[in-house]
C-alpha cells in the first residue's frame, strides 16, 4: 500500500494571483493561474506509482481535470482558505490510514522531479514533520508530517518559524530539507521578476515576456 498521501490544495483560477494585480489583468491573472495548475497536475502524474495524489479544491474545471489524471478529489464547496483545505485533506489522509502526507501547493513555477522524489523519500520517524521553506515571507511551500496529523497547520506568513517551534514545543523531530524547485511560488510581482531573471520554465517565461511583463516591471 501506499503510505504517502500528496495533498494539491488548489482554489478556483477564477480568483487567484489577486496580489499580481497590479502586474497583470484578471484575465491574464486566470490564465496564469490555470497554466500554472496544468503544469502540476501533469507533473504529479509521474509520482502516482509511489504516492497517492489528493487534489482538494473548490472548483469544477480543476476537480474534473484531476479526475481525468485518476487523481483523488476532495470538493470544497466554498473556498475557504489554504489552511482550511489542508485541514480537511489530513482528516482524509487519517481516516484512509496513510502514515504520512505532504502538502504541495498546486501553483508552484518550477516543480522538479529530482527534488521531489528525494523529498519523498527522505528518512521520516514517527513521529516526525518535514519542512520546505518559502523565500521572502517565512512561509512554508512544503510540508510532511507523520502521522498526517502530527500538528495543526496554518499557512501564510510566518508559517515556517511557527512550525518548527511548535514541533519543538510538542517535541516532534523536525527536519529543514531546502529544495530550490519549492522554493518559487508566484504570488507577488517580485516572484515574477525572479522567475524572469533567473528562471527555468520557459513555456511559462514566454507567456510573460508576450504579455510585455518584463517592461511593466
């Protein structure tokens, strides 16, 4: 049996990438949004022989794309938040008895396979939580905890130094395995600037350089 569980929390692309909206169009903030989800749920396709998949998301078009990849779906009705979705992704998790899952949001720039078959398969006891750090904000792009349910999550800013003392406070071994492809989101017009400097997704530089992003900048 699989004892993974790979959670893509992913909302509706109607209403994501709002913090770009000084950069770019709802339109183009859509689209965006929906090239970035294409981009992961053809990637994860690769990892269902040595982990589950779980796309938890409130949105119809994402939930049938899933679907089509012979993913697992959890439908939200509402969309109430990253935090909450993960949440209700661990209830989940627990009650189909995977021993351990990891939470990837679905909208990260540069996934790469190499990084996440060895986050996959690092050394976890159990008790234990491995942690991914974000860039810029002390966030947390990556999360593995077992069992699924070792702490509460909470996502945004400050994530990061929260749950290391919070594993510390519960005296779970905690381990910081730092992964340049979960590292870049793209959230904010700065994340575009890295992602145009220095970045390796070319189907998705060139969608920015047509839209003319780099001369916004």
């Amino acid at each position: 049996m699989k004892d993974i569980n790979i959670v893509l929390p992913i909302k509706d692309p109607t209403n994501a990438k709002e913090r770009l909206s000084s950069l770019l169009t709802s339109e183009q903030r859509r689209a965006l949004a929906l090239l970035l989800i294409e981009q992961t749920l053809a990637f994860f396709k690769d990892f269902t022989s040595i982990a589950n998949i779980l796309v938890v998301t409130d949105s119809d078009r994402v939930a049938g794309r899933a679907e089509e990849e012979g993913y697992s779906v959890l439908r939200e009705e509402t969309a109430e938040g990253e935090t909450a979705a993960v949440e209700k992704a661990t209830r989940w998790s627990v009650e189909h008895g995977f021993r351990s899952q990891v939470v990837i949001p679905g909208d990260m720039a540069e996934l790469d396979a190499a990084e996440i078959r060895r986050l996959l398969t690092q050394d976890r006891p159990d008790p234990s939580v491995i942690l991914c750090p974000a860039t810029g904000d002390d966030g947390t792009n990556a999360i593995m905890t077992t069992p699924p349910d070792v702490l509460r999550f909470r996502f945004g800013d400050r994530s990061f130094p929260d749950y290391v003392e919070k594993a510390r406070d519960k005296g779970v071994p905690c381990f910081i395995v730092r992964l340049d492809s979960l590292v870049l989101d793209l959230d904010t017009p700065d994340d575009v600037r890295a992602l145009l400097r220095n970045g390796r997704n070319a189907a998705l530089k060139k969608v920015l350089e047509e839209w003319d992003i780099p001369r916004k900048l």
